[in-house]
C-alpha cells in the first residue's frame, strides 16, 4: 500500500497528505472540544475559562474593527492562548525530560501538550461571517459575563 502512495505523483502526495492532516485536526478537535465540555462541568475552574473564551469571542465580534475596545479583546484573547500555548510547551519539554526515565509514559506529557494547543485554539475562537447580529453578540456576552460572575 505504501508502495501504491509512493508511486503516485508528488501533488496527489501531498494532496493526500493534507487531506490526511486535516481529518486528523477535526477528530482531535471534536474530540479533545467534548472532552474539555466534560472536563468543565466536572472541575468550576475549567468551566469559568470556557465561558471566558466563548465571552470574549463575543466581545470581539460587537466591537468595530479597528477601535480600542476591539485590539483591546484580541489582545486579551492572545494572552489566554498564549497562557495555554507556554502550558503545552512546558509539558512537551517535560515529556522530553523524562523520556529517558519513564520510557513510553512519556506520551501522556505529550497528550496533555495536544489538549492544551487545542484550548489554545479554542480561546482563539475565529468565525468568518458568524451570521449573528452584534446585537446578538451583545446578549450572548451579558449572558456569558453574567455566568462567569455567578461561577466565580
């Protein structure tokens, strides 16, 4: 079968490859969402940050491109990924670390490091025409402020 992909030209390759990469992302994500959804109605902390992300991606959304309040939201929101992205970091370089002493256990540092870059990208929510009103937007982030209050 190798052989088979081996033989084909080059563009189908790589055509296949990125086919490959993408079903791989949307299963890892889909999966690694409804994990942190359990994770969150199981642990207030996780469940506060969610409802932080999908908050401050509402704030972005009512905002007029270019103002204050909207490079203000993106940067809060850059700061919670990137929050997560030093996490994941930290996790890989203890997953290398101990990989001389824990040998194939090493690979849970290195699941914890995905599940993190995948909240990365989940506080970095980007939607390309939401199809919702910023007045929508609006009722949606005083919902979501409104829970993380009652949740603090």
């Amino acid at each position: 079968m190798w052989q088979q992909i081996l033989d084909l030209p080059v563009i189908v390759q790589g055509a296949l490859g990125s086919g490959l990469f993408w079903l791989a992302f949307e299963i890892g994500r889909r999966v690694i969402n409804i994990t942190v959804d359990l994770i969150g109605k199981i642990n207030k902390n996780t469940h506060r940050e969610l409802l932080t992300y999908e908050a401050l991606y509402h704030s972005r959304c009512m905002h007029e491109r270019g103002t204050s309040e909207d490079i203000a939201e993106h940067v809060m929101s850059i700061f919670a990924a990137l929050r997560r992205f030093l996490v994941a970091m930290i996790y890989v370089c203890l997953g290398l670390a101990s990989a001389a002493w824990i040998g194939e256990l090493a690979i849970i540092a290195y699941l914890i490091s995905v599940f993190n870059l995948f909240l990365a990208l989940r506080a970095l929510k980007i939607v390309w025409g939401s199809g919702m009103t910023r007045e929508e937007h609006m009722k949606n982030y005083v919902a979501l402020m409104e829970s993380v209050r009652q949740n603090a």
